[in-house]
C-alpha cells in the first residue's frame, strides 16, 4: 500500500470516528465542522510534506494552542471552562474555522494557478548563488559567533536571576537594566535570532553549520531554564524546517535521515511530558508524581498549551469593553524603529498605564482578565484571531487570514528567492508565524523593523562591502 493510498484511508477513518464522537457525546457541531477541516489540511500537507512543510507546521500549532483543550472538552468531558456561554464557544469555533478556509483556500488557489504542470525545483541554484559570495558566508558566520556567545551569557544571567526571585516575578519587575552589561547583552539576546537567520539563507555547508547549530541548539536549552518554552520549542521547529528545506534542494536525506526523524517523532511522547511537569516547577507547584500516568500527562500538556482557545473566548466575551479606540494589530506601528522616528512612547513591564494606553492588545485583555495578578507578573497572552476579530470582526479574520495564506505559499517555495537579504526574512518571521495562533497577528512585522533587525542587517552588508572594497583595491594594486 502506498503511501497516498494510506493517507486517504487514515483520513476516512478519522472523519468516520469524528461523526461517531459528535453523535455520542453531543458535542458542538461546530467543533466536528472545525476538526474535519483541520484533519484535511493536515491531509493536504502531508501528501507533498516537503513541499508544505510550513502550512503542516503552522497547522499543528493550531491544534495545540487553539485545540488541545477543546477537543478534551468536547469530547472526553476531561473538565469544563468557567461560565462561558454557548453564544461565545460557537462564536469562537466558527472564528476558527473561517481562518484555517481562508488559509486553506488561498494557499491552494496560489498554489494551482502560480505553480507549473511539472514542478521542477533549481535544486542547485539558490546554494550556488548563495555560496558565490564567500565574502558574506564568512561575515555572517562571525557575525553570528558574537552574537550567540553574547546570547548564551545573558541567559545564564536572566536563570541566575530566574532562581533569585521566581519565573513571575522575574517578568513583572525584570533585569536592572541600568546595569551596562545587562542593557548590551540583553540587545545581543535581541539581535541574535537575526543573526541565525541571516547565517541559514547563505545557506552554509552541511559541515560548517555543525558548530553555528550546536550553539543554537545550547542557547534554546537554556532558555526552557529561565522558565519560557516556546523560544526552544519554536527554535526547533526553525531548525526542521530548514532541514526538510535542505534535503528539498540537495536530495532525500541529505541533512536529515528518516530514522532520525523517525526517533524524533517517538521521544516526541516524552517532551511533551516533560513540558507539562516543567509548566508546574516553573510557578513553583508541587507535582504528585504517585499519580502519573502516560496518558494524564499527554492530555495535560495538551490542556495546559490549548489554554488559548480560552483566551480566545475571554476576548470575544470582552469584545466590547476593549474597544477604547485602539487598533490593536497595528501595535507594530509604535514598536521598532517607527516608534523612535516618530517619538511614541515605549511601554515596558505590565503595568496599568500599559494595558490601557499602549494599544498593546495581549497586555489589555490580561488586565481586564486578571486584575492585580496582572500587575505581579501573569498575563493571558494573545492569538490573532482575537486581535482580528476585536478590530475588524469576521471580516478582519477573513482578509488577516487570506494574508497568512498567501505568506504560507511563499514560506515553502522559498527556494525559489535567491537573495540572501530576501531569504533571511522569510527566517526571520517563520517563528512568529508559528507562534501566532498564541500570539499577536502582527508579530512577523515587528521583527521586522525591529531596530536590532535593521542594524544587523545594515551592519553585514557594510561589512562585507569594506572587505570586498579592500580586496578589490589589492588586486588593482598587484595588477
């Protein structure tokens, strides 16, 4: 049986057992309607997986943030939310199932009309333009050294810090940043992603990406001790990403073999429960470990991560209250470099003056959710469909989703860009795309005039036109 034939059965069997759940548990029908959808995507990606790799990946996020926890309600009865309405639980399923069409829909129309019969890939091309310019290879891959040993020093100090005064607190109050070496390293911490992105789009040699890779992978641990999860979980994923990229364009197994894919999908169990012990030490709470239990543990990550979907149903509860004439996903305009050109004010921390002024929507539905709890440091978060729906309503989901859509697509044909500055963005975003069914819509933009962004980038391309203007001028001069 080959490998379509068993996609096609797996996805009829799902579909069969999701009606059979429906017509035994009762649940919403619009739970099922947004599952069977999210099951053919997840179809869809899977029968070209190289090719789709992005739509598969954002998909699953989906799933675990806006998903995990519904689909325990629904259909297991594992608990019950608060007080939320029907009106509001439907409201929100069918947010969700407008945004995973659209996305679906303009993916696979660009996909139809843009592609050729026969798609060839210019497997060669975009690694022999990009290591043409040795000048640059060389001046991102110093480049980055600098900017993750500085990366990894600052996190050393945020966990001594973490240890000092507890994972929330650490957040509400922050580093002294008055200090000069946490203020320089706290902006290498910034800048270093940038980096790593820059570096990935030369697209560097098997063998001379093995250390760069090693000290990302060191710097992504680190970052699970200051108690945050998803800089290691969405660095990861990054890193697949450009693995399945590079074995698209050099050949099968070429950077990633299928038996270490295979082991990763089976340790895949243990991380999650890993995870979800880890989400319980890092607040501080005692864990029962006489109680565990493989599959407990498996659907209280799920439950934990899928706490969004509750988020979502807090903002479409609050909707009207947070309307304080505020464009909440145009947070990006007074962020980066635009908020110094044109001297906004700069909010930081969680404090009253931010959720209610900054236009900073994850900051404004926190306040109005937690009250105080807010001001010592716990927040709710975000997704954009929340920031969508609160701005334009169905409509606003409609067009933010039709955009993701059309990002996507060029996401997964980004071999064919051959400029390593064009390519280094689509690197850049791929974590905040992947973070945005639990974080705000515009978060890709403001990476991307991110003032360290700009300097990063300004500062590689001086760089390496110096030493090409130095190299030129040798040459003139033994000529």
């Amino acid at each position: 049986m080959n490998y379509i034939k068993s996609l096609n059965i797996i996805l009829m069997s799902i579909i069969v057992a999701i009606f059979g759940l429906t017509a035994i548990t009762n649940c919403n029908i619009f739970f099922s309607i947004l599952m069977i959808i999210w099951i053919f995507i997840m179809y869809y990606a899977l029968r070209k997986i190289q090719d789709r790799i992005f739509l598969f990946l954002f998909n699953s996020m989906f799933f675990i943030f806006l998903m995990g926890r519904d689909i325990q309600i629904e259909y297991l009865y594992y608990m019950k939310e608060r007080h939320f309405s029907n009106a509001v639980t439907t409201g929100v399923y069918i947010e969700e199932i407008i945004s995973l069409v659209v996305i679906l829909l303009t993916y696979m129309a660009i996909e139809y009309f843009k592609e050729p019969k026969k798609n060839v890939i210019p497997k060669d091309n975009i690694i022999e333009k990009n290591n043409e310019d040795s000048v640059l290879n060389k001046v991102a891959r110093y480049i980055f050294f600098i900017m993750i040993i500085g990366a990894i020093a600052y996190q050393i100090i945020f966990i001594l810090y973490v240890m000092k005064v507890g994972y929330t607190k650490s957040y509400a109050k922050g580093l002294n940043y008055e200090i000069p070496l946490n203020y320089f390293l706290q902006k290498i911490d910034i800048a270093m992603p940038t980096s790593f992105a820059f570096l990935l789009a030369t697209m560097p040699k098997k063998k001379d990406f093995a250390l760069p890779l090693k000290l990302y992978l060191l710097y992504l641990v680190l970052t699970v001790f200051t108690g945050q999860r998803s800089p290691f979980m969405l660095g990861c994923l990054l890193v697949l990403f450009y693995f399945v990229l590079r074995n698209k364009l050099e050949g099968e197994d070429s950077w990633i073999k299928r038996k270490y894919i295979f082991i990763g999908i089976a340790m895949m169990p243990f991380m999650l429960i890993f995870l979800y012990f880890y989400n319980y030490v890092r607040f501080g709470v005692d864990v029962n470990y006489n109680q565990f239990s493989i599959f407990k543990a498996l659907g209280g990550f799920f439950w934990d991560q899928g706490v969004t979907g509750k988020v979502v149903k807090y903002a479409r509860e609050y909707n009207v209250e947070l309307q304080m004439d505020q464009f909440y996903t145009g947070i990006f305009l007074k962020r980066g470099f635009l908020a110094h050109l044109f001297d906004m004010k700069v909010y930081h921390n969680n404090t009253i003056i931010r959720a209610l002024y900054s236009g900073d929507y994850p900051h404004a539905l926190s306040y109005k959710v937690l009250g105080k709890d807010y001001l010592e440091g716990r927040g709710t978060g975000t997704s954009y469909i929340a920031e969508l729906y609160q701005d334009f309503s169905y409509m606003g989901i409609v067009l933010g989703s039709m955009i993701y859509g059309i990002i996507f697509y060029v996401i997964d044909k980004c071999e064919k860009i051959n400029n390593v500055f064009c390519l280094s963005f689509v690197f850049m975003i791929i974590p905040h795309l992947l973070w945005a069914p639990r974080g705000p819509y515009t978060g890709f933009i403001n990476k991307i005039i991110s003032p360290t962004t700009v300097l990063i980038l300004i500062m590689i391309y001086f760089i390496k036109e110096v030493i090409v203007y130095i190299k030129n001028k040798k040459n003139c001069n033994l000529s």
